[in-house]
C-alpha cells in the first residue's frame, strides 16, 4: 500500500479498512473520554500502544500520537 506523504507534518496518510461495529466501538470510546477525541487521535494511541508493549513497554510515544 503506498501512502500519500501529509505536507504540513512529518507524517504519511493512510487509508484503513475497518469494519462498522468496530468502528461503533471505537466512536463509543472516544464519546466516553472527556473533550473532544477523534476516531484518528484513538487509533494513534492504540498502536502506540501495541508498539510499546511489543518493544517491552519502552514509552516512545510522540506528540503526534498524543494528538498535540
């Protein structure tokens, strides 16, 4: 899959396939969190968070997966 590179930040856009109740569960979870979360800050903290438990709980989060 080749990724369209974002020009305002070092980072690619992608384009996942996911299917409606999963993101019905992920668009319930984000309306559970105070202020306002979007589907794309939710699923950048999920793989940062798969990513750090799969690299032994090491922090590497960036500000761009925190959504600042």
């Amino acid at each position: 899959m080749k990724a369209a590179k974002d020009s305002c930040a070092q980072t690619e856009r992608i384009t996942v396939r996911l299917p409606d109740d999963m993101l019905a569960a992920i668009d319930a979870e984000c309306s559970r969190r105070v202020g306002n979360v979007s589907r794309n800050t939710w699923i950048l903290e999920a793989v940062q968070e798969k990513l750090s438990r799969a690299n032994g709980g090491a922090d590497k989060q960036s500000d761009a997966a925190r959504g600042n």
